[in-house]
C-alpha cells in the first residue's frame, strides 16, 4: 500500500540556492490533517519536534517549522543504541556519496551557524551539492532520502528513535499547483 506524503525539503534545499522564500501556505490544511493523524508517540530533542501513531507520522524543526515531512499511514519506530545509531550514520553517509541519496544532518541545535553544525548533500538538476561538514558524529538529526525509501533518526535522551519509510506518493505537487 503508498501512503500519502507531504515533504517540502526539495523546494527549500532549491531556496537555499536561489535565495527565494518558498510559499508554503498551499499545504497548511494537508499539513494539519496529517499532524492530527499522526497523534500518539510523541517526542522532542534540542532542534525537532516529532509525533507518530497508526495513523501517520510527522516531524518539524523547532525554529523553522516550514521545514518538515508529513506522511499518512502506520510508522514504527526502532530504539537504537548510541553504536547501532553510528553505524546508520555511516552507512547514511557512504549511500549519500556513492547513490547521491538526499542526506540531511545535524549535529548541534546551532542548526546551520557553522559548518560543524551540519551537513546537507543533494542534487540540484544535474549538479551535486555538499553543504556544511561531514562528520561521523552522532548527530541530533539525520534524514536520508533516495527514490525509495526515507530513514529518519532522531536523538532522544541518551537513545535514538530510527524510522525506515518506504516511498509514498507525494503529495506536494498537487497542493501547490
């Protein structure tokens, strides 16, 4: 079964480039829907704010909350170990540089201040971008997205919550059209 998906991270990851704020507003309703669908785990660290359930799973940053992902459906979560997190880093980062998978991570609640803080790699068009500092820290925040599947890892407490989404069906381009 494909389930519903709203994720945004393209059109900012392309304003980073551009320069250009992104008008959003076309997904306020969808977002809200799916926010009170995925009502039931709940869970925070320093920088993201999360919730999860049966009927769906949703994240968004604290201080920028335009950035997020919605996604109908049942999510489960996976409690990792600090060493079972840094071997997912790892892996994140090898799939990141030789699949150019979408990866996103942060590693302080400075979010993008330094390029200690984070690293983000994407592809625009045809060109590879690298942003920030690659590191194999343990990160508050990781996000890896290839064309089918999203992984998900939060820090939570002296743990860590790991989500493995299979592709849904985007949403996005309908809303905003």
């Amino acid at each position: 079964m494909t389930y519903l998906e709203i994720d945004p991270q393209p059109i900012l990851l392309q304003s980073l480039e551009t320069g250009e704020t992104p008008n959003l507003e076309g997904l306020s309703l969808a977002r809200e829907y799916i926010r009170e669908k995925a009502q039931g785990s709940l869970g925070e660290n320093e920088i993201v704010r999360w919730s999860h359930g049966p009927g769906g799973f949703y994240y968004e940053f604290k201080r920028f909350p335009a950035a997020f992902y919605a996604r109908l459906g049942p999510a489960q979560e996976q409690r990792l170990t600090p060493d079972q997190a840094q071997e997912l880093v790892w892996e994140a980062l090898v799939r990141a540089e030789e699949e150019w998978a979408e990866l996103t991570l942060f590693y302080t609640a400075n979010l993008m201040q330094t390029p200690q803080d984070f690293y983000i790699a994407y592809t625009l068009g045809d060109t590879r971008v690298e942003r920030g500092e690659a590191r194999y820290a343990l990160p508050l925040f990781m996000r890896l997205k290839d064309t089918r599947q999203l992984w998900v890892l939060f820090r939570s407490g002296s743990g860590f919550l790991h989500f493995r989404l299979e592709q849904g069906q985007p949403l996005l381009q309908a809303l905003l059209a």
